[in-house]
C-alpha cells in the first residue's frame, strides 16, 4: 500500500503519486504484471458520479495536452479534452462500474444437448493497462451446460463487459471465465484469447505481426481429449 506520498502540483492541482510506484516504474520498463484477478479497484471508486467524472477527466486531459504544447485554441482540437473524458466513463471503460455488467437470463437445457457449446470470433476490444493503448482480438468461449443456458448474445456481452476495462490480457480471460462459471452454474468453461497489443505493435519493440494467446480450462475442459475438440472446432474455418 502507498506509505509515502510524494504531492506535484499540477497548474494548480495537486496529484498524490506514491514515490514507490515512480521507482518501481522504471524499474518495471515495460513488462506487464499481473498483481490480481479483480481489476484494482479503490473502494470510493464510485463516489463521484458519471458526470463528475467526465468533468474531471476531460480538465486533466485537457492539461496533457496543454503540457505537449498543443493550441488548445485550435478548432480541431478544443473539442478532444471533452470528447476522450466521455468516451473513458462511457466506453472504454464502462466496464469498471457494476452496473453496466450485462444481465443475464437463463433458460432450462430443454433439449437435453449435452455436447460443448463453442461461440468463437467474439470481436473485443480492451485497453493495455501499462499503456493505455488498445488491445483487440477474437474471444472464443465454450461451456456445458449444468441443465441451464444462456442466450448467446449474451457470451457476446460478457466478453464486452469484461473487455472495456483497463485490462492485462491474462485477468481478461480468467474474469470472463470467472464468470461464466458463476452464471452458468458449472466448472466445465473455457475462455480463448487472441489478441493485438498496439503496446508491442506501434511503439517499443514495435512488432506488428505478433499476437497473445491466453486460455483459461476449467472442469472437463482440463482433459486433453475435450481441449482437442475445442480447439479443432476453433480453428475449423467460419462458415
Ligand atoms: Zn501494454
């Protein structure tokens, strides 16, 4: 926990940022760690409303961007301290308040169909927590049924909710998985990944043909064999 707080000002505001995080950052370079399953949440995380928010943000963005010597005056550019604030609280990272995360309705496995249930290429988009950049890719879910269901846009939902956060790759999956297994009511779930950083893709090592794969298996699909048909069925080819 932060025990020393180091105070900048900040033209007039004050920014509380912990002397250990301002070492361990240069410390840390870019390698991403994951600390914990639960996107880091401080407990008044909620306190201040959507649109205490957006007034907030949209002040501080407007000072990076003061601070990099941009014309704030300029036409094009007036706009954008106000247009990232609303797009963070209400897009990108809606997915931090509870209450945006979808409902869900189950319904009775009334034809008794007892094989896995894969949707595959769930488009995602989520945001590198180290850099606040994108990351995208394709989500491939699978489950079976414990005697409920869930509608499969739903799956879709999940994926989404879960995605606009700010996200390491690795929590991404087990979250959804997390949760796919609570609502669900089953172990027998599996989460697939593949995703593009643009932290490694348009900066740093700068490779833009590589992607991560992350993959959380859990009850039956902890045997190999059953791995093995999930996996041929997401590399099969989309109709
Ligand atoms: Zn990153």
């Amino acid at each position: 926990m932060i025990s020393k707080l180091d105070c900048m000002k900040l033209n007039g505001t004050s920014l509380n940022i912990p002397h250990k995080a301002v070492a361990d950052i240069d410390e840390v370079g870019d390698n991403h760690y994951l600390t914990s399953l639960d996107t880091p949440l401080r407990e008044d995380a909620f306190e201040l409303s959507n649109e205490e928010k957006i007034d907030q943000i949209e002040a501080h963005f407007y000072e990076i961007m003061q601070i990099m010597g941009l014309d704030m005056e300029d036409e094009s550019l007036s706009g954008t301290p106000r247009r990232v604030a609303k797009m963070y609280v209400n897009e990108l990272f809606s997915g931090l308040d509870p209450e945006n995360m979808p409902p869900a309705t189950l319904f009775n496995n009334n034809y008794d169909y007892a094989q896995m249930l894969v949707e595959k290429n769930i488009t995602f988009f989520s945001t590198c927590e180290h850099h606040f950049v994108p990351i995208y890719g394709k989500a491939h879910v699978a489950y079976y049924s414990s005697g409920k269901v869930i509608g499969l846009s739903k799956l879709n939902r999940i994926v989404q909710y879960f995605s606009r956060r700010p996200q390491v790759q690795e929590r991404l999956t087990e979250q959804i998985a997390a949760e796919l297994k609570s609502i669900l009511q089953t172990e027998d779930v599996a989460v697939i990944m593949d995703a593009n950083h643009m932290c490694v893709a348009s900066r740093g090592v700068r490779d833009t043909h590589s992607s991560t794969v992350t993959a959380a298996y859990y009850g039956k699909f902890s045997d190999p064999r059953v791995r093995e048909e999930l996996l041929h069925y997401v590399s099969q080819k989309t109709v």
